[in-house]
C-alpha cells in the first residue's frame, strides 16, 4: 500500500481512488491523464523499493 505524499492530493478523491478526471474542467484531458498515469507509477515504484527479495529455493 502507498502513502499520499504532500502534494498528491490532487490525484486522489478522499476515498484515496485515483482522480481520473481534472479538477478544472477547463483542463487538458488528455495531459491529466498522463500525470495521473505517472503518478501510478510514482506508487509501483514506492511499492517495489519496500518489497522484500524473494527466497531463493535453491538456499533450503
């Protein structure tokens, strides 16, 4: 699970769901997109540091 770092509370609705439509309806849909996808990304990548390495079966 991640955590909502300062400042990415624009990405997320208070649920913490990912907030797919811009806030300012005047605003690019497409670029919005985009930085809500980066920011996904920002969390896998969040994610995968904390994870521990598997175990190996050859080490039993």
């Amino acid at each position: 699970m991640s955590l909502i770092r300062r400042g990415d509370e624009r990405f997320h609705y208070s649920d913490n769901s990912h907030r797919w439509i811009p806030p300012d309806p005047d605003y690019d849909q497409e670029v919005w997109t985009e930085m809500v996808r980066q920011h996904q990304l920002q969390h896998l990548e969040e994610i995968s540091r904390r994870r521990k390495p598997a175990r190996s079966l050859d080490a039993e």
